[in-house]
C-alpha cells in the first residue's frame, strides 16, 4: 500500500530527473519548507493548550497586532530554512527588512518569500489560517542579498507554495509544472500527493469579496458583484453564492478545489494604501500557483504576475479564480470604470426599489 503513495519527497526527486544539472538545493529548501509546515501544523492543532493563542503585545512592519502564533510560526520558517546553505536571504511580511542568513552558514543562491501565518485573526476562533510561501532565484548567488534583489516579478518564481491547517494539513506547491496537492499523514509524518494536477474550473456561479468595503469599491467591481447579486433575473442570467472567509489561504483552497473567484481589489479607504494584501508574500505565490492550475490572476487591470514590485512590503489589488469571471472583471475595468456607477442593482429598475 506505501508503495502505491507518493510522498513530497518521491516527488520532488521524480521531478528533479527532469534537470540533471540540478544541485539538488532546490528540494532540499522545499522539504526544509515542508517541516516548517508540519512544526506549525502541530502548533496550532493544540491552540489553548499550547498557551500560544491572543495577541504577542506587538506590532508588525504593517501596523498590524502580532499574534503569538505569528512570532513562534515566523521564527519556525527562519530556523528551518536558514542553516541549509541553500539562501542568500530571506524576506517575511512580518519583518521590515529582509533576514540576513547567519554568517556560520554558507550562503547559496536562492531568496525564499514567507507569509509565515496567513489569516491569523482567524486563530482564536478556530477558523483555517495557512502559511504561504515562494522561492526566487538570488540575482547574487552566493552573497548576502539586498533589498532589491527580493524586487522580482511573480514570472520569475521558481516555486510557490502554500500550507493550509484545517480538518486536514494540507500542502499545495507548484515547481513549474501544474499545481499538486499534498495532505498529511500524521501517523506517517509525510505528505501524501492525494490531489495531483489541479485545475480551475474555467466556469464558476461562486465569488468571494468583503461586502463591508463595497462602500469603497471602484465602479468596475461595484458592476461586477451587483450582476451576481442579481442572480437569475439579472443579467448574468444565474444565481451566484457568495463566501467570505477573510483568510487568503482557504480562498485561494477553495478555489482551487472547486472553482470560483476571489476579489480584493483596490479601493478609496485610504489613498496611500490602496489595497491590503502583500505583492510579494501573498498575492504573487497565489497567482502562481492559480495560473498553473489553468485559473487567471489579475490586479483588475494587468496580469499580476507582471506587476514589477517597488517595495519588499507593497501591496496590490488581487483579483484570482476562474478564467471567465477574471477576463470579465477586467473587462469591466477596462470599459466601465472612468465614471461614477449608477447602480442599476439599486436604482429604478432594481431588485430594491420599492414600487411608487
């Protein structure tokens, strides 16, 4: 029966046949990630009883409260992945400058990306939170790496990757060639490929969006969610469910799993941080891996995987899920968002207006 499973390792040695010239860094970094994973995993399985719940006292590089399990599971990713010699740096979102690999080690040649908790206000309500994570090539290998080299497009990763914590453990990873899902066997310690090549439905009745900043959207997506919510009668001409889970990770799972479309685009709130989510740790390793599952990944206005970051911690609007609803959204964009959106949902004619 073991036989017949392959585990993450099996994989990635099956995958590196590919390229004989390989070093074999690559997977040693990857499966240095893995058990980082399986360590958080542990950790936030026992919760309560770990004492590692509510908030560290302390706050991120984005203004953001720290939660305990934020500190430990970012300290994780740093011990796991910096001894091996396989890294001329490292980058976290909830550190402002990137982490310099310890003198004792050797300095390799790659640059590894982290969001080491994803979704962590989610931790003390049981909710699924994950870990995301993508590895560039250093443009100076074998020195210590400088801000600017973490500024590389999303095109230019070569693997990405996240881990959910959820009934199951799960970890979904792209090195290039299609999205896999690995799920973990406790009993084992490995992960399992149970969901080998992944794909996005093409076409999809699900989206997922923060209603609470509708206030703020563009008159594109305003468009867009008021033609869902219309369902049947609107002009759609089908009903659409609507899910909000307000942790990246099990969006982009979700999606991959069963199709959809997930929206956090740009807004008005606050003119100097027109998004939330991070370019470099979250919106970019998510894009990947939706691009390499045959989904689309778009800012609204260009593919995301093109966008060239300014700033280790910048952020951008992300739109990501099944390829008819991304091209309509930027559709929407191109054609509809140079004026105020009358809202037809709501105006006239719509489902809302009480009859005169």
């Amino acid at each position: 029966m073991f036989a017949e499973r392959t585990t993450l390792a099996q994989y990635l040695i099956e995958e590196r046949r590919h390229h004989p010239d390989a070093s074999g860094d690559l997977n040693s970094l990857i499966l240095g990630i893995a058990l980082a994973c399986k360590a958080i995993s542990r950790r936030v399985a026992h919760g309560s009883l770990a004492g590692i719940l509510g908030d560290e006292g302390t706050v991120n590089v984005q203004g953001e409260v720290q939660k305990k399990l934020d500190v430990v599971s970012n300290d994780i990713f740093t011990r796991a992945s910096e001894w091996g010699g396989a890294l001329a740096g490292m980058a976290s979102e909830e550190v402002e400058a990137p982490i310099a690999i310890p003198e004792r080690y050797p300095c390799g040649k790659y640059l590894l990306l982290f969001d080491p908790l994803d979704g962590s206000s989610n931790i003390d309500v049981n909710v699924s939170v994950g870990s995301i994570f993508s590895i560039h090539r250093s443009p100076n290998p074998g020195q210590h790496a400088t801000v600017v080299d973490f500024l590389q497009r999303g095109t230019d990763q070569v693997f990405a990757g996240y881990a959910i914590y959820g009934p199951s453990t799960m970890l979904v990873i792209s090195v290039g060639n299609g999205t896999h899902g690995f799920t973990l066997d406790p009993e084992l310690g490995e992960f399992i490929l149970t969901h080998p090549s992944i794909l996005v439905p093409g076409v999809t009745s699900e989206f997922a969006i923060n209603m609470s900043n509708s206030r703020f959207w563009e008159p594109a997506v305003k468009r867009y969610v008021d033609e869902c919510l219309a369902g049947k009668v609107g002009p759609r001409g089908r009903d659409f469910n609507m899910r909000w889970v307000a942790s990246l990770v099990a969006e982009a799972h979700r999606v991959l799993m069963r199709g959809g479309v997930f929206l956090y685009p740009r807004g008005t709130r606050d003119p100097n941080t027109p998004s939330k989510l991070r370019l470099l740790y979250e919106a970019s390793p998510i894009s990947f891996l939706i691009e390499q599952a045959g989904g689309r990944a778009s800012t609204g206005r260009e593919r995301l995987l093109d966008v060239v970051p300014k700033e280790l911690h910048e952020r951008v609007g992300f739109i990501f899920g099944s390829s008819d609803e991304v091209d309509r959204i930027e559709r929407y964009h191109r054609d509809y968002n140079l004026r105020d959106y009358d809202a037809p949902l709501f105006g006239a004619r719509g489902l809302f207006r009480e009859r005169a």
